[in-house]
C-alpha cells in the first residue's frame, strides 16, 4: 500500500481530504511513474505526467485570468478528462471548485454558479444551451470558458493551455471543494467549510481496505463526477494513492462487467441501483464476463436492500464495502464478513473515530434499539456551514451535532440499522411506516423493476401507503399484477405496513446517487387532491 506524500505542514493521506490529497501528491506520481496510465475517460487518455503537466497550464493559465487562491470555479462537465484536469488544477491553485449537477435546467446551474461566487465558469458544449442561460445569471463569472465544443459567450477551454509553462508550480497553494446537497426541499445548498478539517473518519477504514497496489491496480468510475462519492472515493482517492482510473461516460449494467474484464479493474463505486439492474441481467449474461480481478466494491449514498447485497455477495464474494457518510460528515463503515452476520446493518459505532447519537421525536435520546434520528457529532476544526444559508445551518445542528435527516436504530453490539428519513415517513392512524422497508420487500418480486412506496392523503388514516412501481423490462402491468403485488407484500410484512393501493410508472425519479426522489412521487398526488 503506498501512502500518499505529505504537505508542507506533514499532514498524510489520512488527513487530508481525497480531492486535496489528488492534487497534491499527482506531482509526485508524475515524476516517480510518469508513463502509467492515470485516466482514460470519454474525450482522451493520460498518463500520470500528461496530466501533471494539463493540471499546471490550467492552473497557470487561469491565474493570467485574475483568478487567485480562495476564488471559485464553477465546473458543469460530463464524465470527461476535462473534469480532472480542473479538478487536479483548482486543487493545486488554491481555488474552491464546485462541480455541478449537469441534469439541472439552466435557471438551476445559473442558481448555483452565481451563489458559490464562481469567477470563472467551465462548462461542457454539451450543455450548451442551459450553460449559456445559466451565464447570464452570475454575471461576476467572467472567465466562461466551454469545453469540447462552442457555447455562445464562452471562450475555447483548450486556449487557457496555449504557451503556459508545463512545470511544476513554484508556490503551490491548497485547493478545496464545495459541493452542493440536492435537499429534500427548496434550493441545493453549498456544503462549505471556512477550514479544511482533519481526514474523515472513513479515511483510515477506505485506505486500510482498499490496499492500493500502484501499477497493478485499476478503478472503475461508475457514477457521475459531480457526485460527492465517485469523485473523492472512485476517482481522487485511487489518483493520489498512484492508481489510474477508467472513467464511464454513462454508467450501463453491461457495459460494467465488460470493463471490469477489459481493464482487470480491481476497485470500484457502486450504488444499490447499479447493483439492483445487474442482477436482473440474464444470468448466461453475467456469466459470460470475468469479474475475478474485482476486489473492493464500496457501496454508499442510498440503503441498499438486504436481498439485493445479500445476492450481489453470492455472486462476487465478500469483496463488498459499504460506508454510511454524506457530504456533511459521517462515517460508519463496514465489510461484507461483519454484514453478513448482521445483515442490513452499514457498521459499527467507533468511538475513536466519532461521535453519534440517535434522537427521539422529543429530543431525548433513543434507547434499547429505539429508532431516532441520526446525529453526528462535528469536529472541532472544519464544521460545515450551508454556504450563505445560516437558518439552514442552524436547523441542521443540535449543539456539536449535526444531522442529515436519517433515521435508524443501533443494536446492543453498536451496530446501525438505517430505517429512512424523516422527511420520507409515512405516518397511517398514527403508527409509523418506514417506505424503505416497503421497498426493499417489492424489490424481491421479479416483475418490480423499481419503486418508491409514499403516503397518500387519506380522510380516515391521514395517510395511506401507496407503492408506485416501475414494472421490470418486458411485464405489462395491470390489476392483476397490482393485486399480486399487495398479497405479495400481506406474506412478508406486517398489515398496516402494506400498500393500499399500487399505481403503476414508466419512471421514478432517482438521484444519480441512487436516492429515490420520494417528494416528487408524492406532489403528483397532493397537486390530484
């Protein structure tokens, strides 16, 4: 396992955070293995010292544009090798990058670039047209600058390297990142910290079990980039230990396990969606690829259901990791040997490492497995803060700790069961149901292909739970099937847990970190009422 070099003031990998640590110890991979291979994404390939070299004249040329350490940079870019020149070059540069969202309408990006007070905006042509009416939003980016293709208004990104010195810079100064939440409601929030803290408390268990062997080992990028987990865990992690990454353009079940055998890719990020869709692959499909170079799988960002996890362990071996953590904090995390024996659970409380404590409604602690909410203590140093969002950051702490919004129960042994969230709960003649547990019951049935279980308005009960289904390839829906559906539910899941009524979709609106957007299911049937 190598570790990643130290900074001027000693810190290690374990104490920095993923993405400061990728800009920082590039240099020196660069120099001690120039020719290996350090990302081949959609728009091109480079070695560890091509890219080096990009990073620099980036970081050179946007200095020559007025740009200094603490000022922003907004960067909406698909999977490409762009996106990590950038990243690499704002880390290097002292600059604070915020990777947006490239599904958002322009009047959403335009939101985000003109709130992080971005002074530069890179942004890619495929986006063009919601690129072009974002700009127009945040006029203080003046440095537009368009990547692989014309955007109107934006100059070439490619003419910010014409002349620049390849070199090494000579006073180097410590990049950060800010990234924005999607929330449950209202605007997305910038997670924004004033310090840099000390490494998380998931750095010591990814780097003990991820093992990197630098030149033998390679990753697979799975998830979009500006996602909080593929870009620190599945691309920054992997670059600053010394290892490459292949970069998917857009993820495809297939199109995974071809790579896994093309590239003997030995470590990768996953979400319970991307597992849920491989395993409905034919089976002499899956059996046609060689996965046996896989050895860490880490999963996160979304609950993953127990017969899902369960089936992919049968499949690959004990080679699953999956961490609890959000972009505010967390860090609970654990391997496939201790979930097997508590399956459902995402690990076991460290107190060395931190600080949790559930919450009952009235704010008193939850006991003997109680389910409470989730609540995190924050570090001394590096607290977030919602950036320029104080209400929000309040309504998000309770004294020294801070809360997402998920519910869960922890077992005698310290280990965490997640339960939901509480902004997601169904409450029916005043008795809690947890929508997770519905789904994760309804995605044991072949003919589910996806589902979000919500609470309806209902006269008598308040709310009445009602499971909206995606049906899977090639099952035509009907009452039928809706009536198999709920007896299928009443065989494995208390009465009043069940679904009323299922209604029936094309598509579920999910995240790209696998989260089921359960508020948008639900609007449909408030705005009906």
């Amino acid at each position: 396992m190598t570790q990643a070099p130290t900074d001027s003031e000693g810190r290690t990998l374990l104490e920095l955070p993923e993405a400061a640590t990728c800009g920082m110890g590039l240099a020196v991979h660069a120099r001690n293995a120039p020719d290996r291979l350090a990302i081949d994404a959609p728009g091109g390939r480079r070695t560890f010292a091509e890219l080096n070299a990009r990073a620099n004249q980036l970081a050179r040329g946007l200095r020559k544009r007025g740009l200094a350490a603490g000022d922003a940079v907004a960067l909406l870019c698909s999977n490409r090798v762009e996106f990590v020149e950038a990243l690499v070059a704002s880390q290097r540069a002292g600059l604070r990058l915020t990777p947006i969202n490239f599904h958002l309408t322009g009047n959403e990006v335009g939101y985000i670039v003109e709130n992080c007070e971005a002074k530069a905006f890179l942004a890619d042509a495929g986006y063009a047209e919601a690129c072009h009416a974002a700009a127009k939003q945040a006029p203080a980016a003046t440095e537009r600058l368009a990547i692989g293709g014309a955007i109107p208004d934006f100059e070439p990104y490619d003419e910010l390297f014409a002349d620049e010195d390849a070199s090494d810079l000579t006073d180097p100064a410590l990049g950060t990142s800010m990234l924005y939440t999607s929330g449950t409601t209202g605007r997305p929030k910038g997670v924004y910290r004033r310090k840099q803290p000390a490494g998380g408390s998931l750095n010591a268990p990814l780097v003990q079990t991820a093992a990197f062997r630098p030149g033998e080992d390679v990753s697979l990028v799975t998830g979009p980039l500006y996602h909080a987990a593929p870009l620190a865990i599945n691309l920054a992690f992997p670059l600053a230990a010394g290892v490459g990454s292949v970069v998917m353009g857009k993820w495809d079940a297939e199109e995974t396990l071809r790579l896994i055998e093309k590239h003997r890719i030995t470590h990768s990020h996953l979400v319970p969606t991307m597992f849920h869709r491989i395993l409905q692959l034919p089976e002499e499909t899956r059996a046609r690829y060689d996965t046996s170079s896989l050895r860490w799988a880490i999963h996160g960002a979304a609950p993953c259901p127990v017969h899902v996890k369960q089936e992919m362990i049968d499949w690959l071996g004990p080679v699953l990791y999956e961490y609890y953590a959000a972009t505010e904090g967390g860090g609970f995390f654990i391997d496939s040997h201790e979930w097997l024996k508590r399956p459902g659970s995402v690990g076991q409380l460290d107190p060395e490492r931190m600080t949790v404590k559930l919450l009952g409604d009235d704010g008193e602690p939850a006991t003997d497995g109680e389910i409470g909410t989730v609540y995190f203590g924050a570090p001394e140093v590096g607290r977030f803060e919602y950036f320029k969002a104080p209400e929000k950051t309040e309504s998000a702490y309770r004294g020294d700790f801070f809360t997402m919004g998920d519910m869960g129960r922890i077992d005698a042994e310290g280990y965490l069961f997640l339960t939901g969230r509480s902004a997601e709960l169904i409450i029916s003649g005043g008795v809690n149901i947890y929508p997770a547990e519905v789904d994760d019951v309804l995605l044991q049935h072949p003919a589910v292909g996806d589902v979000a279980t919500i609470g309806v308005p209902d006269d008598e009960w308040g709310e009445q739970v009602k499971a909206v289904v995606l049906p899977a390839a090639g099952i035509a829906p009907d009452d039928t099937l809706a009536n198999e559906l709920m007896a299928f539910c009443r065989e494995r899941l208390a009465h009043y847990k069940c679904p009323r009524s299922v209604d029936f979709a094309m598509e579920l609106p999910r995240l790209d970190s696998g989260k089921i957007q359960r508020r948008k299911v639900r609007e449909r049937y408030a705005s009906e009422r």
